[in-house]
C-alpha cells in the first residue's frame, strides 16, 4: 500500500556557491528541511547514497556531468531511482522544459528563482506528486481488484447455481 511521504530531506546539486548558499538558507534555517548541498554531480551520487532524500533539486549546467547525465546516474542507484527530481535552471526554454518533464521530473524552477516562493514552489511540486502516486495506487489497486473479482466470478456463479438447484430441488 502506498502511502504519501513527508518532505524531509533535500539534496541540493548546484555548482554555483552563491546560489547553493541562498537555496540551502532558505530551505534549511527558515523551512525547517535536512539540505545536503553538493557542487558536482560526481560528489552528489556519493552523498546520495547515505542521505537518501525525499527530492533532488538538480542544476542542468555543471562542469562534468551535467543535470540530465546526473538525472539518469540517480536512476540507475536503487537509493535514488524513484526519487522525485526538480531541475533548477536558467534553461526554461518550451522544449527544453519538454525534455526535462520527458526524463521524469517533477517540474523545472527557473533562474533566477524568486527566494520569498522558493520553499512553496517545491512543496507545490511535492504535493502534486504525493497525490498523482497515491492515485496511480488506487488506480493499481482497483484493477487488481477487478480482476481478482473476474477471476472469482465462475465460482461465485457455480455455488449460486448449486444454491438454486437445490433450493429448487427442495420445494423452494
């Protein structure tokens, strides 16, 4: 049964200092979430490993591995393979958003981000989500239980006709 999971702790890929320092203030000292801020994506698939976060919020342009070759390595890691992803870029145009939302991600922030809807702006994300798996669940569950229905409805069928039979063949 899936159930929906908190927003804890965040790993923040992003090279640039300046903007690693204002993400990790603002999404650690003033919202309260467990940041690990990493300036390759080379040092995050190792940090990855012991912090398995709740999101990865991932820069598109890094020297070395960049935010799309980061995305796929973090699929291939059975910690990370289906944590949720949101890139950070300033590289917002329609169809590179297309490309980002075709990897799997949760969505795109674009730089510069506005620091005051930051936190809400990834909680959003989050939120939407939580509720798209829990719905694609019930969706899961209620096939199966469609077909375990359709697989017991032969017997089901054959005890209510041994039921009228007899019934029948007792004067009902």
């Amino acid at each position: 049964m899936v159930t929906e999971r908190s927003l804890r702790r965040i790993l923040l890929v992003e090279d640039d200092p300046d903007i690693q320092e204002v993400t990790t203030v603002l999404l650690s000292h003033i919202e309260d979430f467990e940041v690990r801020a990493c300036g390759t994506a080379a040092e995050a698939l190792q940090i990855a490993q012991d912090f398995d976060p709740d999101l990865i919020l991932l820069d598109v342009m890094m020297p070395g591995l960049d935010g799309q070759g980061a995305f796929a390595a973090f699929r291939q890691m059975p910690v990370t393979a289906v944590t949720p992803v949101i890139f950070m870029t300033a590289r917002v145009q329609p169809r590179e958003i297309l490309e980002y939302r075709h990897l799997g991600s949760l969505g795109v922030i674009p730089k510069p981000f506005d620091p005051n809807t930051l936190a809400e702006t990834i909680r959003g994300m989050w939120d939407r989500h939580q509720k798209a798996r829990l719905n694609e669940a019930r969706r899961e569950d209620l096939a199966a239980l469609r077909l375990q229905y359709a697989a017991e409805l032969p017997e089901r069928l054959r005890a209510i006709e041994v039921a009228c039979g007899s019934l029948r063949d007792n004067g009902w």
